[in-house]
C-alpha cells in the first residue's frame, strides 16, 4: 500500500506535524510512505508540477500533513491545492485525509478547508486528526494517533469516506455600478487591502463603489503588486524583535501603510473556499506582530466576491478573524444580491462606527481563541517576550483561578445549597440574590434619571423565609 504525505509546513523535514508520519513509518512499516514537501519546495513545484502529479496518481491513500496558521493552511500549501487543481491531478476517487498540529486555535476551520478542496476534486475524505503540538510526546498522544491511523485503514479497507457534497450550479454575479462619489468630509483614511488583476472586473467595481460610497479618504493596496519574498517559515525570529527574517520589508510596510490607517477593509474574490494563496501569504506574514491583537477596536469590512452564502467554513473564519482581533465586523458585501446596496450599507455603518467608536463584546469565537493564545503566551513567554509584555499591559492574563474572592463565595453559597434544612428556608432568597449586582445597576439608571430608588430591607427578606 502507498500513501502520500503532503508536508505544508514550511520546515520540510524539521515539521513537527511530520513526526507523526516518522512515528507511524516504525509502527507500520509493512506500509510504503512517501512525502511531498510541498510547503518547503512550493517554489520549485509551481515550475513543474510533474513529479508531484505522478506520485498523486500512485498513491493509495494521501494524507494532508500540516501546522495551523492563522485559522487554515499555511500558504504555502493553498498553492499547492491551487496547483492540484490547475494541472487536473489524477485524484479522484482517492481515500484522502489529514493530520494537524496546533494548539487548536481554529484548527476547525482549516480541516473544514482541506475537506472542501478534496470534495472539490471529488475525493474520498475520511475525517482527518486534529493533534495539539505535544501530543506525539505523550502517551495517550501515541495512542490517540495509532488509532486515528487503524480507523483511517478501516476505511480504506471497507470503502467507508463522508459524502460527497452537493454541487450546485453556479450563480451569476450581479452587476455593480459605481454609483456617486460623495464629498469627503470625515477625517482618517480607510485601507482597502485587495487581491485582484484586470481581469478582475467585478470585484474592481465593487471596490469603486465602495470607495465612492464613503465620506472619508481611502487607498487601495493590491496584495499582487507587492514584491513578498514567500510565504512565513514558522522560524520564530520575529518573536523577539518583531522583525521578520525576510528582507522584503514587508513587517513595516504592514504597520506603516496599513495598520496605520483608521479602519481596513479587504477585498478578493472566493477562490478554493478562501481568500486565497495570496491573500492566506499576506495572513501569515502577519505573524511579524505575533498573537499580539495590535488593530483592536479598529473596525473592519469584507468585500466579497462569489457564492459567499455557501461558504460557511469562510463565513467562520471571517468572523472568527474579526472577533479574536477585537474588531467590530462592519459587514460582508458580496455580488450574490443586491451588491449596491450592501456596499453603501457597509460604507455607511463603518463611517458609523468609527464616528461613535463602535465596538461589540467578544462572542465564543473570540472568548475561546483568546483564551487559547492568553494560556499559551504565558507559557512561552521566555521566547515570545514581545507578546508577553503586550498581554501584560493589556490586562489579557485574565486567569480565572486567581480570583479567589469568587472562588471561596462559591465554596459558601455551595455549602449553604448542599444542606436541605439551609435550602428549604432560602425560598428564593438564591434567585434574588443573583440578581442583585444587576438591581444595583438598574438602580444607578433610575436615579441618574431622578427617580426614587428603593432599598432592599435584607433583614425583612430573611424574616420572612
């Protein structure tokens, strides 16, 4: 049997996802592995393809090898997808499934990425293995990855894959016209970051409308003109410094030109379930200012063109993007419907926000990856000294073990609920007393308003339990 380990990470043979593939070669090693390092030699495959095409024509059984950055894939390997499908790799049919490494922040999203693009070249997916980055150094990680592994071979061996999704045709986009160019009359200039060539009509229109739909400065950066050297090496030199290893420039072209400005939007065209190999470089070079949230408070806003409804692992990281950042999420306009009016509308309400410095509290998506990069930053805050201090200032240690005040309250009210007698008597004295740091509150409302506040007589209320 043969099976083809794709490696998107860019260390090649010093990936630490590899390692599970190493791990299994010596637990399995009646099977033949073979490894593509697609995302260390990207370069030198996007000039020939042919080696890479007939090794996917021999195998078996590929599997998708991977660290997580920023939400999905490592760019390196969007290409070769891209690449896949462009040289029509003999794929179809072929079991297909995937190994990750992260700390799992997001890591759904980029297993519901790989899934799509193999769906897309109508594969047989088998659910893929989602690995914290110490797991392989684990007992029970050990285990866990031999079990993926003999599932994975139980399927193989009995034809066992997820369905395929339904296709549906295509939707014509709908025209967009540029509308009137309104007086500039805010202040702060708005980035429009973009992915597009001429040949890109439609998505150069939406961003013309847009531009003419605001009252207030804006500048269009092209992602294609810029001179990027490749794509993040996962090589940590910037963890200190915040200086990337690249000498492209691109670290202070980004906190200069873009962060710099008083609100971004960006602008692409739904290529492979993403923004884009590009677009997806541009992402990961971001990693220059590391788990550090340096734009928020700062609004956003998406232009979008293609079948944005159908995309609903895209519609996740966006959001995603949106609330780990600390970023209000001005909107999404897309070409599906109505895109002239989505555009003004989005126009409008980011004018908005930045006028009434509009932000919203955090949802899970932003909660949860916080949480994920607050414990994970304290642990490596020998190496990520710069994130360390920013986590620091900004108050972002918020462990919830520290406050022992409510700890021990809730070791009282515990002891209290425990006993039958206590319970019975307290009647609703428990629900009442829930809600008194919001009748605080309400009070505080009323009588900024002038009105008569009541106070609660406590020794009344416990009378009469």
């Amino acid at each position: 049997m043969k099976i083809l380990v794709i490696n998107g990470s860019p260390k090649g043979k010093y990936s630490v996802t590899l390692q599970s593939t190493e791990y299994l070669k010596i637990k399995f090693p009646w099977i033949d592995f073979d490894v593509i390092h697609a995302g260390q030699q990207i370069k030198r495959i996007e000039k020939d393809f042919s080696e890479c095409a007939e090794k996917l024509a021999e195998a078996d059984l590929i599997v998708f090898s991977y660290p997580v950055y920023t939400f999905i894939a490592p760019c390196q390997l969007h290409r070769f997808i891209e690449l896949m499908k462009e040289n029509k790799a003999d794929v179809k049919d072929k079991f297909v499934s995937q190994i990750s490494t992260s700390k799992h922040f997001y890591d759904i999203t980029a297993h519901n990425y790989i899934r799509d693009n193999c769906m897309d070249m109508e594969m047989k997916y088998v659910k893929g293995l989602s690995a914290d980055m110490d797991d392989l150094t684990t007992d029970k990680g050990q285990k866990e990855l031999i079990a993926f592994f003999r599932y994975l071979m139980h399927c193989f061996e009995n034809d066992h894959y997820e369905p395929l999704m339904k296709k549906e045709k295509a939707k014509k986009p709908v025209k967009v016209t540029l509308g009137e160019n309104r007086e500039k009359t805010e202040t702060g200039e708005i980035a429009i970051v973009a992915d597009f060539d001429d040949s890109d009509k439609q998505l150069i229109a939406m961003i013309e409308r847009f531009r003419n739909s605001l009252t207030m400065k804006s500048k269009v950066i092209n992602l294609a003109e810029y001179p990027f050297k490749g794509g993040c090496l996962g090589c940590f030199n910037c963890a200190v410094s915040g200086k990337c290893v690249y000498k492209d420039g691109f670290d202070d072209y980004l906190r200069n030109e873009i962060q710099s400005s008083t609100a971004i939007v960006y602008a692409f065209k739904i290529k492979d379930h993403s923004m884009g190999a590009l677009f997806k470089m541009y992402d990961d070079r971001q990693f220059c200012n590391g788990h550090r949230t340096v734009t928020m408070g700062m609004p956003v806003g998406y232009l979008v063109s293609g079948e944005y409804s159908k995309e609903s692992n895209l519609q996740m990281i966006i959001e995603g993007r949106s609330e780990v950042g600390g970023n209000f999420l001005c909107g999404v306009a897309t070409d599906e419907i109505d895109p002239d009016r989505e555009i003004d509308r989005m126009a409008d309400t980011l004018v908005y926000a930045l006028a009434n410095g509009h932000t919203q509290p955090a949802n899970f998506y932003g909660v949860g990856g916080m949480k994920i990069f607050r414990d994970l930053i304290f642990q490596m805050q020998g190496l990520m000294k710069a994130d360390h201090k920013f986590y620091k200032a900004h108050g972002q240690y918020d462990f919830p073990q520290k406050k022992m005040g409510r700890v021990i309250a809730m070791y009282l009210v515990g002891g209290l609920m425990a006993s039958p007698k206590v319970k019975g008597k307290m009647g609703n004295m428990m629900n009442e007393g829930m809600l008194m740091p919001y009748k605080g509150a309400l009070d505080k409302a009323r009588a900024e308003k002038g009105e008569k506040v009541e106070k609660t007589d406590f020794k009344a209320l416990i009378g009469k339990k």
